[in-house]
C-alpha cells in the first residue's frame, strides 16, 4: 500500500525501502528509494532490514485507465533497530515459514493483519503470532473498511492468553519495547 508514500517522501526527502519493481516505479516519480527483494538485508543508518515473504497480491491499478500493473512479489520486513528485533508482516495470508522466522530470530515485536477477506484473519494470525514467537503482537489490517470489521480487542486478549502481549495501537499512537 502507498496511500500517502509518494507525498510523505516529497515532504521530507524520506527513503522508500521497497522491492525492486516498485522502487524503480517510485524513483521514475523523483523519489529517493532504496530497492530490495525478497532474502536481501541491508545495513541503515537507523538499523538492519530484512526483506521476506509475504504472500498477497502486488499491483497498481489506474481505475482511469482501467489497468492493472503488476508489482513484484509482495514483502514483509524484519527490522533489527537498537537492538529489537521487529516483524512487519505486511498484507499476507498464513504460510509455514513464518515459523523459520521465529526459530531464527527473537522477535520482540510482530505487526500481524487479521482483516480477513484480504489477508490472513483472526485465526491464523494466532497461529502466526505462535509460529513467531513473538514476546508482543499489535494487530493491523483491520477495520477501514466493512469486508475487513475484525474484534481487535478479542484477538489481543487470545494473545495474551497464550502468554504474549497484545496491543492496540490508535492512529498516532506510539509502543515502546
């Protein structure tokens, strides 16, 4: 999703980390990107990104022009800044290795879509939040829209009792690990 990612970076010269077809569509648009795929990690300044899976679809879609572009594969993140080690999950649906990520890195923090309908949804992302072993798990993907409404409160509160942190961030709400 790049909703606000071509004016955010305008207005401040912001990098745009993203695969390697949409930062090159995003840099024919002017803007500083830093292009990656999928297994690739790089060194920031800010800290350590890894690229990884995700499985969702990736296009852009002129609705003027009625066309469809496709993207590249779809990504998550795993981001290891001041020594936490942060899951982003991205759109996708539940897949097994997200267990291989849990077995190689410490996860203290997952961001885990339970819209359903688009992406994984309640169910599986208890199952993924298992798999990460993640020590705290804050819900996204959901509610903007009525073919993803999702109980984020109950979803927490199974989190929290299968022994991990649930949290509900509000729209400009921050988290500190």
């Amino acid at each position: 999703h790049m909703l606000d990612a071509e004016r955010i970076a305008k207005a401040t010269g912001a990098t745009i980390i993203a695969t390697h077809e949409l930062a090159t569509y995003l840099s024919f648009k002017g803007l500083n990107v830093h292009p990656m795929n999928l297994g690739g990690q790089f060194e920031f300044s800010f800290g350590k990104v890894k690229m990884t899976q995700a499985f969702h679809s990736s296009s852009i879609i002129d609705e003027e022009k009625q066309t469809i572009t496709y993207m590249g594969m779809p990504a998550g993140f795993l981001l290891t800044i001041e020594g936490k080690e942060i899951y982003h999950a991205g759109d996708t649906a539940l897949f097994g290795d997200l267990a291989l990520y849990g077995a190689h890195h410490e996860i203290d923090l997952a961001f885990l879509p339970i819209g359903d309908n688009f992406t994984m949804g309640p169910d599986d992302a208890l199952i993924a939040a298992d798999m990460l072993q993640a020590k705290a798990v804050v819900p996204i993907h959901y509610d903007t829209f009525d073919l993803i409404k999702q109980d984020a409160n109950a979803f927490c509160e199974q989190i929290e009792a299968r022994g991990q942190n649930g949290h509900l961030l509000a729209i400009g709400e921050s988290l500190e690990l």
